[in-house]
C-alpha cells in the first residue's frame, strides 16, 4: 500500500493537492491551537472578574452575593430575585458591582465557554481525522477529489469567531492597583 501513496504523488496534480492539503492542515491546526489558547486564557480572565464582583457584592442576611439593577430589582448570582422584604435591608457597598454588569459577564462566560467547544470539535473531530488520513501512508486519500473533499472541510467546518467581539463591562476588568483605603461613601 505505501507503494499507492508513492504511485499517486506522481500524478503532478495529485502532488499539487496533497501539498495544499499538508500546508492547509498545518495552518488549520496552528490557528485551532492559537484560538483555544486564547479562548482559555479569556475563559480565566472572565472567571476572575466574576469571582472579584462576586466578592465585592452587596450580601443577604445569609451573606449569600446579591446585585441590583438600575430600576431597583436586586437578583442573588444565580439569577433568582432576591424578595422585596430581603433586599429593603440590603446595605449597598459604593463599590458594589451592578447586575447589569454582573449578568453581561456571566453571558460573556457562556459565549466563550460554547467557542471553547466549537474551537475544540473543529480541531479534534475535523482537523484531527483529517491529519490521521493524511499521514496514513497505508491508506491515502485515494484522488485529486478525496483531497479537495478534504480541503473544503477545513474550510466549511472551521468556527467563524476566534473570540467574543463584546467586552467586558469596565467593572468587570480587574484592577492591578491595590487599594490600601478603599471608600465606602
């Protein structure tokens, strides 16, 4: 069989297209690696903005974190309203993290979290079946048309967003100056 692969790189198109396919699959893979290492680097980052809003939050009788919106409603981090008899005793931080801003990084979370498994399908259950083929000397792509099926997948599969165009509410971005005397007016 390994005779089959020598046979077939002598067809001058065959050749040209394996050597596409090779070069398009080596840059595939490199940017699938670079957008899932992007991904969790981002993925920690929101994680640890969270977890600072979470400690910088207005607390529950229970110490349990609650955030309230602009029009008055006061939600705890799961998402469930905190009663109106609860949240009238509510003492509110000055630097207490707004749920609007809690809840949109909470959905920036997700979006990361779903490019995460977009990213990591893409690289796992195309890229990778099609790099097993492509190094199989003992059953190569069988034609100019096998390899430009394989061709079109990297391109049809390959997720279209690297990272999340929104940003981060400006709380949520931790602040790498420590406060010695924080304001509590």
């Amino acid at each position: 069989m390994r005779q089959r692969l020598a046979d077939l790189l002598l067809d001058p198109v065959y050749a040209r297209m394996h050597h596409q396919l090779g070069t398009t699959l080596s840059r595939a893979e490199t940017k699938a690696d670079s957008a899932l290492a992007n991904l969790q680097r981002q993925l920690v980052e929101v994680n640890q903005a969270i977890a600072d809003m979470e400690d910088r939050a207005a607390r529950d009788p229970n110490g349990k974190p609650v955030f309230r919106y602009a029009d008055g409603r006061v939600f705890y981090a799961d998402g469930s309203e905190v009663p109106d008899e609860i949240a009238e005793g509510i003492v509110w931080p000055a630097d207490a993290p707004s749920a609007e801003d809690y809840f949109v990084l909470h959905t920036h979370l997700d979006q990361i979290e779903e490019l995460i498994m977009e990213w990591d399908s893409y690289r796992n259950e195309v890229l990778g079946p099609i790099r097993d083929r492509y190094e199989d000397e003992d059953n190569p792509f069988q034609n100019p048309g096998a390899l430009k099926d394989a061709l079109d997948d990297i391109e049809q599969h390959r997720p279209s967003s690297v990272s999340i165009e929104t940003s981060a509410p400006e709380e949520a971005v931790l602040s790498k100056k420590p406060i010695a005397f924080p304001d509590f007016n």
